[in-house]
C-alpha cells in the first residue's frame, strides 16, 4: 500500500513538472512570434497553453498583448 502511495506522489509530481515545462516553452515560442510580428500565430500557441494552466497570469497577459497589437 505505501509503495503504490509513494508511486502515485512521484507520478503526479513528474506530469505536473512535465506540464509546467510545456507551458514555458509554449511562452518562450509564443513571444517570439509575437516579436517578429507574427500576432495570430502567437495567439495559437499561447492558446495550447491556456488549455494547460487557463489561469496562468503570464499567458493570459502575453496573449492580451497579442491580441491588442494585432488590432493595430
């Protein structure tokens, strides 16, 4: 019981890391697109990484600047 218990602990932390490091990179591919003024582009990706964390503040304000220079 207490091997299964410690299993499922080191699983979980393994596939919220994993998550944490995917939503990062998203982040760094999207500001890139953003930079080169690729805005619909960046606006996709930072989308895969709402589906990922929906409440990350850095995504959310990275994609709001996406979508007010795309306006422009």
């Amino acid at each position: 019981m207490r091997k299964r218990f410690l299993f499922g602990i080191c699983l979980f932390l393994t596939i919220t890391c994993f998550g944490q490091y995917k939503l990062e990179s998203l982040v760094e591919v999207g500001i890139k697109y953003h930079d080169n003024g690729e805005f619909e582009k960046a606006i996709v990706t930072y989308k895969q990484a709402l589906k990922i964390d929906p409440k990350s503040t850095l995504v959310n304000y990275e994609i709001s600047m996406s979508y007010l220079l795309k306006m422009h």
